[in-house]
C-alpha cells in the first residue's frame, strides 16, 4: 500500500508540472488516462447509486471528502457550485458532482444531503463502508483516506485525511484531469466549457 | 471597554469603507479577518493575516464568545493527502506576515452557541505571548465568497 501511495504522488507530481500547458487546462492533465469507474454506493435517498452508469457521458467531478471537514471540502464544493451557475441550462444539465464520504460513521445520509444542499441541491452524496470506499480510492490511484486523531479527549473528535483533488471525467468516460486544492472559480469557469466540449480523441 | 472597541471598530470601518478593518496591537496589524458561514451541519472557522512591524511574537490563542470550542489547525499535504493536525501556537516572525488561509492554517470554531450567517461579525480575541489579547470582529461570508474576501493567493 506505501508503494501505491508513493506512485500516485509521483503520478500527481508529473502531472501538476504539465498544468496549464497541456491542452490549456488550468487543471492537472494526468499523463495518461483513467477509465470512469464502474462502482456502486448509497445514494443520500437510501438507494443504491451505481456511478459509471447514472454519470455515463457526463462532465462529473468527484471528490473524496467530509462534512466536518473545516475547509477544503467546502471550498471545492463551493467553487464549484458557484462556477456551475454560469454555465447555459443545456451545458449545466450535462454536468454531474459526486461527493464521497470519507467518514461514513460520522455522515449519516441524511446529514450528508443537508451539508450538500447548502451549496447546490442536485449534487450526488455517497455513502460506503471505509474498505468499499478505500477500494475506490486506489483503483483511481489516490492515496486511501486516514482518520486522524483530534485535539481534545472527545472520541467523536478527529480529522479525516483524505485526497484533497477533484477528478475531473469527461463525456469521453475517462479521467484526464484533476484540480488540486486551490483551485479558483475563476480556473473552474476556465476550464468547464473545455472539460464540456474538448476532444480527447488521439489521445 | 466594549463600547470602546466597537467604537474604533465603526470608526474604521468609515474610515477605510469598504476596506475591510484592521486591528493593531503595538507592532502587529491584523486584517482581513473573515469567517465563513458554516455549512448546514459543517464547523465555523476564522482566517486572517497577522503583520508584524516588531519583534517576533507567538499567537498562543483564539476565544470567541461563540464558541466554546475553538482551536487552531494546520493542513499538510502527505503524499497527496491532505491532513490536519492541531496547532498548540503559532510563531509570528520579527518583520513577517503570517497568513491564516484555507488548505493552510485556520481557526475552527465548533460548538457554536449562535447560528452565524453571512453579514454577520464574529467577536475574536487573538491572544499573543507579546502583544497580549486583541480583539477583534471576523467578517462573516459564505464560502464561495471566501476566496475574493482573502483575496490574492
């Protein structure tokens, strides 16, 4: 497992040098591409959520996260909310945003659609046992998340570490792209109608 | 004291309209002091930048009236993931800027004892070791203005 963590740092690393000039993305093209994953977990209404099929053809960004998560959880989902809200109907109805707990005992269903709904109603959260989730996260090459001890006695106290990057898939059913924290509404409003409309063939 | 400190506090805020306040205590400058407004069922949290003309000082503390849980953090990156451990104090440079910032340092304010809504102030008291308290009011906005209200990068 330390080995894997360590490829995909390296795999992130060689990717964020070509940020920016691959393609005119201001997001990270990775060097080669991952296929959408074909993956299934709880939907925030109790029902099962199976990800390659319901996100098949869209722009979906999905992010690894927590709701207790002080913020770059919030900040991602903000941005990108706020960027949405530029786009036509036509464009907005082809993109798709999937949140995945990474603390699952904390984030019940129905506090996971509340936290999501403070930013846009239609974005996906999910939910799966640690291992489910932990399995994702490394057949997408992240480093699996880490519950970290708090500060105080409180047990229900802690940190979630978890990857703190957005991936990008595309209508081609393929990961290409994925924006570090930090991103800007400004980089997100750059880069969606690329993500929409670019053309991976050849690649 | 109170009726003081809010005074200056709407004097500078006339007098440096719509630059957002800041605080001076002795050598230090603290400004751009935001909090964004949480989350449905998501923590509180404060940022600010702390500018320091003198020797080096320590913040060693935040309270808030609306907490009763505050504590300061520190995000780090470990081979693509980011962590967030618990920061006893934070060393203030002579000459320096310090700048609490997302996916960096920042104040998390749990238990909070009010609903904080965007248009709000939240009261702070930023202790150093030097310098002594400083209170001061966070600017309450929501996240997806948090980036202009700390501006550049």
């Amino acid at each position: 497992m330390p080995r894997r963590a360590a490829a995909v740092a390296v795999l992130l690393a060689s990717a964020c040098t070509s940020a920016g000039g691959s393609g005119g993305y201001r997001g990270a093209v990775l060097p080669r591409a991952l296929p959408r994953p074909d993956f299934t977990l709880t939907a925030t209404d109790g029902a099962p959520y199976r990800f390659a099929e319901r996100t098949r053809g869209q722009v979906t960004f999905l992010f690894f996260g927590y709701t207790n998560c002080p913020d770059v959880c919030p900040v991602h989902m903000a941005n990108i909310a706020a960027s949405l809200q530029h786009l036509t109907h036509e464009d907005r109805d082809r993109v798709s945003v999937v949140f995945v707990t990474t603390d699952p005992s904390r984030d019940s269903l129905p506090r996971l659609r509340q936290w999501l709904a403070g930013f846009d109603p239609t974005f996906v959260g999910l939910r799966g046992d640690d291992s489910t989730v932990a399995r994702i996260e490394s057949g997408l090459l992240l480093a699996p998340s880490v519950r970290e001890p708090g500060d105080s006695a409180d047990p229900g106290a802690y940190g979630v570490g978890h990857a703190a990057q957005v991936l990008a898939f595309t209508p081609d059913d393929s990961l290409h792209v994925v924006y570090p924290f930090g991103t800007r509404q400004e980089d997100w409003g750059h880069d969606l109608p690329l993500l929409l409309h670019g053309d991976w063939s050849g690649r | 004291m109170r009726r003081a400190f809010l005074l200056t506090s709407l004097a500078t805020l006339a007098a440096c309209h719509p630059a957002p306040p800041a605080y001076r205590a002795g050598p230090l400058t603290i400004s751009r002091v935001v909090s964004p407004e949480p989350v449905r069922g998501g923590p509180g949290g404060a940022y600010f930048t702390i500018t320091n003309a003198g020797p080096a000082d320590t913040l060693i503390r935040v309270t808030s009236a609306v907490s009763d849980s505050v504590s300061m953090h520190r995000m780090f990156d470990r081979d693509g993931t980011m962590l967030m451990g618990p920061v006893a104090e934070v060393a203030i440079p002579a000459g320096g800027t310090v700048r609490f910032a997302p996916g960096h340092d920042h104040v998390m304010l749990e238990a909070l004892r009010r609903t904080l809504v965007a248009g709000d102030s939240v009261p702070l008291v930023l202790v150093f070791r030097r310098a002594g308290p400083v209170p001061v009011w966070a600017r309450v906005v929501a996240y997806r203005d948090l980036e202009s209200a700390l501006g550049a990068r």
